[in-house]
C-alpha cells in the first residue's frame, strides 16, 4: 500500500467521473495472463488486492488503482544465438547470404518461437488520482513505466490530459542554494547523501553518502560547476526520500509512527486496514506535492 516512489503529474482539467463510473470504463482493460505468443500484457486489476474485487477503490474523494504488468523474459544472448544459427544455415543451405531486411524478418521468427517458453516476469503499480487537487501520482521511479501506465487510463477514460509539474523555479539550482547557504526551509531536513552533477561540457557525477552535506567538501563542488540533482531528505519527521531535479521522489520511506497508526485493524479487518493506510497516505503525499512546488517558486504555466 505505502508507495515506494513517487512521480507526480498535473491534470490540466477535472476528472468528472465518480468512482462508479471509473470502475465501468476501465472495466474493458482488466489484466489477462499473456496468451503463448504475446511478450507483453498489461491491465487493471482490484485496487486494494486479493480478496476484493473493484478497480477503483474511493476514500475521501481520492481514487486507488492497481495496474498489473506481465512481460515475457527473452535473454538477448538466447536470441542473438539462434538468430546466428537460423542466419548460418540458410546461408550454408541455399548458397547466398542473409541481408539486414531478412534478418529482421527472422529474429521476429525467433522470438515467435521462443515466446511460448520464455518465463514471465510480474509487476504492479499503483495510481491514486486527487481530483480535487488535480494531481496523479504513481508509484514508480521510471517515467517510462509510469507513462505506461497512464497511456492504458487514457485509453479507459478517453482522455485524461496531465502533464509533469513545470516549476518557476529549477530545483537543481534551488537545491545547490540549500548546499551553497547551509541551510534548508524548517519542515525539511538534509540527511546524509545527494548527487551532484557538473553542468559543464565534462558531465561529471559526485556521489555522497554518510557525509554532511554542509561539510566544506559538498560545499566546494557546488560552488564550482557543479548543481545538486538529488538530495536525500527528510519532511516533518513523517516521510524520508530522495528528492531529483525532475521533481521524482525516489526510495520513500514512511516515518514508523504512520506506518503503524492503524496496526489495531491488522488483525481484525485487513481490508479496513488497508482503506485506513490509503485515507492516511494520500492527503499526505499532496499536501508533500504542494509543499515542493511552492519550494521551487509554485508552478510555471507558461
């Protein structure tokens, strides 16, 4: 339930569906196994798990989605070998050589082949949409896997434009203030590990971690070419993360006391507990969102 990353998109208009009628339009792309030859299958699934069985769980005006993503597992050596193999014996077979366009023709084949006996791998990823806030957050640290999955609710609702939050602001060279000035705003703490990348031609990357970031050391880089990309922080002693300067937050972690305000409904109802978790997290990861777009300068719209 508690995500692990977050990225965050803007709606630039409302969502105005209930959770009733969210449940009927992504009714249609609910998660099927791949079929032998398929390499990919992607679908929703219950919102909050085994044992239930709506898509869209609702609490507070706030929506929860389950995507469930099934990919088949082909190693590139398997099939550059027996590419090789198709390749050389057509060549020893028929007198002529293999060209790049039947080359492709024939991995296409080979895959084909190969597909039905490949292993899968398994993975979900959730979504909780904030109407009221106009914010989508999915728990993922890949924007790939994350526009994933909103290019599969676009295809159930129809359209449902959002956008990464562009702030006034840029966070690399707000985040090397807080180095440069050996301070950061009062509801966040610096813990011991950033990133720093130089902005010259070299492109180099500075790793640090288990040191003070307002050591002398950190300070000197940044005074130089280089910006902070990433910086590990805490916020009001409630959540740890890795905060980029593409806004992601990365290896999240809820403060114990959070975690554990419901552990009375483990026991007794894991449903109830897992509807409290939800109603507990994500006023939290708004009200974490605002706060870091009001840091870098509130949004930039134009």
């Amino acid at each position: 339930m508690w995500f692990k990353n977050l990225r965050a998109y803007r709606m630039t208009r409302g969502l105005d569906l209930s959770a009733e009628q969210l449940e009927d339009k992504l009714a249609a792309r609910q998660f099927r196994p791949c079929t032998p030859a398929q390499p990919l299958s992607l679908g929703w699934v219950p919102a909050l798990g085994e044992g239930t069985e709506n898509l869209v769980h609702a609490a507070d005006g706030r929506f929860l989605l389950s995507l469930r993503r099934e990919e088949k597992i082909l190693p590139p050596s398997v099939v550059r070998d027996l590419l090789k193999e198709r390749i050389e014996g057509i060549e020893a077979q028929q007198g002529r050589k293999v060209y790049r366009k039947e080359k492709l023709s024939l991995k296409d084949e080979v895959i084909q082949d190969c597909l039905p006996r490949a292993f899968s791998r398994h993975a979900e990823l959730r979504l909780i949409i904030d109407p009221a806030a106009r914010w989508v957050f999915v728990d993922s640290a890949s924007a790939g896997r994350a526009e994933e999955a909103l290019n599969l609710l676009r295809e159930g609702i129809g359209s449902f434009p959002v956008i990464p939050p562009q702030t006034s602001h840029a966070p690399a060279a707000a985040m090397s203030g807080w180095i440069t000035n050996g301070s950061l705003p009062e509801d966040f703490r610096a813990r011991e590990e950033c990133e720093l990348r130089d902005m010259g031609e070299q492109a180099a990357v500075v790793r640090c971690k288990g040191v003070d970031l307002f050591s002398d050391e950190v300070r000197q880089h940044v005074q130089g070419t280089m910006q902070v990309v990433r910086i590990a922080l805490d916020w009001k002693e409630q959540l740890q993360f890795l905060l980029g300067d593409d806004l992601c937050l990365r290896r999240m972690k809820f403060a114990d006391a959070l975690v554990k305000e419901n552990d009375e409904l483990m026991d007794e109802d894991r449903l109830a507990r897992l509807d409290a978790d939800f109603a507990l997290m994500a006023p939290a990861l708004t009200a974490l969102q605002d706060r870091l777009i009001a840091l870098f300068g509130g949004e930039d719209n134009g």
